[in-house]
C-alpha cells in the first residue's frame, strides 16, 4: 500500500467527544515508510542544489570523503 492510500484507507471515530483517525498497523506502516521517502527525496535535491553551487566540488559543497564519513561513524 503507498501513503496516499494509507491516508485514504483513515477511519474517524468519536470518543468522548474527541474525534479520532484510525489505521491498521500494516497502513500505518506504509504512511511512515512514504513519508521516510518524501524526506530523504528533499535531502538529496537540498544535498545536489549545494554541489551544484559549489561547481560540482563535492569538498566545497560539505561533502566527506568515504573514509571521512566512515570514522565520524566509529
């Protein structure tokens, strides 16, 4: 199921007055995972709009070497 049919499958129910959104656990699932996708889409147009002010140097725009990124990691 993609996000937008996870946000098309909602139930509302009322309780105690309060009006609440229900999904299965599998749709809510799949709305995290389409939303997870929609953010790392942005990183990566934010992450190429920089490199591609920086001329294309990867160093300019911030980027690490593998080794770098690797023991920042360790």
């Amino acid at each position: 199921m993609t996000g937008p049919e996870a946000l098309q499958s909602v139930q509302f129910v009322t309780i105690n007055g309060k009006r609440l959104a229900v999904l299965n656990a599998d749709d809510w699932e799949a709305l995290i995972e389409w939303i997870e996708t929609l953010e790392d889409a942005s990183v990566a147009r934010q992450a190429m709009a920089e490199l591609k002010a920086a001329g294309g140097d990867r160093k300019q725009a911030g980027w690490l070497e593998w080794d770098e990124a690797e023991e920042k990691l360790e």
